[in-house]
C-alpha cells in the first residue's frame, strides 16, 4: 500500500483529520488517567485492616440523662463487657474509642524524645483492655500484652499518657528501624514516656483518606477505657459463623444492663457494612471513570466511523475508477485501514504527550502517583485497536463499490 497517495488525500481532508486526531488524543489522555485512578482506587477498596473482619461488629454507644461521674461510667462500662463476654455467641469484646476505617478519630505526633521539636511519626491510639488484642483479632508479633492491671480509665478532659503501649510494626520500625523497639519509650505528645511492650503485625487507622496513606498502618493501642458519656464503641468478636447472633444478642444484653444509653445503628454495625461505607467515594470515583472510559470511546469510535462513511461517500467514483483500473475489494480494504491507522496514530502520539502532561498535574495538584507507562501502552493499543475495528465497517462498504460507479457522474 503506498503512503504517498493516503497523505495526498488526508491533506485535502484536513478539518475532518485534525479534529479526529484530536480527539484521538484527548481519548487516550483521559482514558490511561482514567484506569491508573482505577487501578488505584480498586487495591485501596482490598487494603487489608489486620483484623478479623470477618467476625467483628460495632455497637456505639453513648449515655443518656443524668451526670455519671469517670467512676460510674467505668463501672457500667466494666459490667456492659462482662455481660458481652457472657454471650454464647460472642468470643470477645472489648471498648475503645475508636475503630479501624471509621473515618476519623485520635491521632497523636510521636517522638523518641520529650525535647524534639519536630516529631518522628503520626499514629493513629485506640484505647482498650487486655481483651483489645484478641477482640481485634490482630496478630501479636513481639512482645506480650497488656495486663489487666495495666489497664485504667479516662475521663472527659482528662491528660492521661499510659506507661506501656503497644505498636504496630510498621509504627515500630519507624521509631527504631532494625527490630529494635522492644522495650524502648516513645513520647505521644507529652513529655511522660510510654514503654513499647508489644508489637502487632498490622492494625490500620480509622482513616482512608489519601493524606493518610502514608501513615495507614501506624497504631499504637493504649491500654485505657474511655469513660465519659459520648464517643464509647463497643467491639465484639463473635464466634465463627455466628456473627449474625452475636449482633442480635448483644444490644438486648446491653439494654438489660442498662436502659440509659443511646445505640446508634448508623455508627458501627458488621465490618463489611463499615468497608462499604468507608470505601464508597473510591468505589464511586472507579464506576465513574469506568462510566467515562466506556462513553469517550464510544464517541471517538463514532467519530471515525462517521468520518470514514462520509469519505467513503465523497469518494465513491474515485472507488469505482480505481476498481475499474483492477483494484481488488481487499486493496480498497487495505486503503481506507491504512489511512484510518495513520490518522489513529498521529492521535496516540499525540495523547502520549497529553496522558504524561495530565499526570504531571494530577501528581502536583491531588500528590497522586506517578502514572505507569503499561497504562499508556495500554491506552495506545486500545485506542489503535478501536480505530481500526470502527473504521472495518465503512472500509467493507467501501471494498464492494463497482466499477460501474466510475461511470456515473459526481
């Protein structure tokens, strides 16, 4: 197939080239962004919290009527787990005031000294018991952990830095890099020393936002029940394949502690009600990009296929005439998929440019990553695929014009 005679025609066609490659361009732009966001979002949607999600659910709780001191709300606090632990189909349970991918709660600068001015690391602090460990169901990797008289209350507006503390690995090797944080003090924001005791495998924050990212699996647990009226969440482990009693039984059980509180059924509940609802906007934005992905090539494949039909129709004597001379339908074929894969490949160097230069912006505006090249080789074979497969159908129409068409005037 000579090129020379394709150029010709595509220079007498400018608008029409110009304004598909273009498009071309832009197409491959968005789309290789498009599916680097939803490659990102869909591996933070399986981001793994270190606990048995499985198994686990949330009740919020919160005190209603009257002013319970730090002592009573403990008291009550003590009785609500005992009850909890009682149940046939709960292992564990444990209080805290906060829990994996709830979207916010404590967090604390960390420090190896009282005097630093900038801190080492930020952390996310749940507060628990000695049951804190077994009711995450988090793997304890060094260490031992808490004792039960280790364990004390926090009341409201209450300073209180507990003297051993238990880290996640990933918190450890950023405060004493090379396994060495055993036994060693870190200072949250106060200038007491609290001693790591113990380290866990993994335990994420409560948020999943992208400015946390780098600091997902930084946790510390404080050996502390948090007894004020607000803000108390009760996590329960129930046995294997009994969650869905453990659920039912453990409001009843708590109610007959104690009438005065207020559950809330719209904070907590299973962990796989919690994942949906903290992974909704990633679970949105990667349907939407998918959305715009699917109607950016349907435009574009339009776009050629309608151009390609509109030539066609121009040149239908000039068709005839080269059938005349003993063109054959396939290098007619041949003409308008060559001319069709100039055009789309004009349009991909084109987008290669804009796909990088779009990236560079999203990396400086929103800190996103880097784009991948596999996703602009990707978007190239893709768009050069979709060319070629939008402009078979009027190429084919254009393959079986006759040669009698010659014949008739224009």
């Amino acid at each position: 197939m000579q090129i020379k005679p394709i150029l010709a025609a595509l220079r007498r066609h400018k608008a029409g080239t110009v304004l598909i490659v273009l498009q071309i361009a832009l197409t491959l732009a968005i789309v290789c962004n498009a599916l680097f966001i939803i490659q990102q979002r869909l591996a933070h949607l399986s981001e793994p919290t270190g606990i048995d999600e499985a198994n686990l659910f949330v009740i919020a709780n919160q005190w209603a009527g009257g002013s319970l001191s730090t002592a009573q709300i403990d008291a009550q606090i003590r009785a609500d787990l005992a009850a909890l632990r009682q149940l046939p189909s709960v292992r564990d349970a444990t209080p805290s005031n906060s829990y994996p991918l709830r979207g916010g709660g404590w967090d604390n600068f960390v420090a190896l000294t009282p005097e630093q001015v900038e801190p080492t690391s930020d952390a996310a602090v749940y507060l628990g018991d000695e049951h804190l460990l077994d009711t995450l169901g988090v793997k304890l990797v060094a260490g031992r952990n808490f004792r039960a008289d280790e364990v004390g209350a926090i009341g409201l507006r209450e300073n209180v830095v507990p003297s051993v503390v238990i880290v996640t690995r990933e918190l450890a090797e950023r405060m004493y890099p090379g396994g060495a944080a055993l036994g060693k003090p870190l200072y949250a924001m106060s200038a007491t020393p609290s001693t790591i005791v113990g380290i866990v495998e993994r335990l994420q924050t409560q948020s999943v936002e992208a400015w946390q990212a780098a600091y997902a699996y930084q946790s510390m647990l404080w050996p502390l029940r948090q007894a004020w009226p607000i803000g108390l969440y009760y996590i329960v482990r129930a046995k294997p394949g009994q969650l869905d009693a453990a659920m039912r039984e453990a409001p009843r059980a708590l109610y007959a502690q104690s009438r005065q509180r207020i559950l809330d059924p719209a904070d907590g509940g299973s962990f796989a009600e919690i994942r949906r609802r903290a992974y909704d906007s990633d679970r949105g934005m990667a349907i939407l990009m998918g959305v715009i992905c699917a109607v950016l090539l349907a435009i574009t494949a339009a776009g050629i296929v309608g151009l390609t039909s509109f030539w066609v129709g121009q040149r239908r004597k000039q068709i005839g005439v080269r059938r005349a001379l003993g063109a054959r339908q396939r290098d007619i074929l041949g003409y308008f998929l060559t001319e069709n894969l100039l055009i789309s490949g004009g349009g991909v160097l084109l987008g290669v440019l804009l796909a990088v230069a779009m990236n560079l912006w999203l990396v400086v505006r929103f800190a996103m990553p880097p784009l991948s090249l596999a996703y602009v080789a990707v978007g190239v074979v893709l768009l050069l695929l979709l060319g070629q497969g939008a402009v078979l159908a009027p190429a084919l129409r254009a393959s079986k014009v006759p040669p009698v068409e010659a014949t008739r005037s224009v």
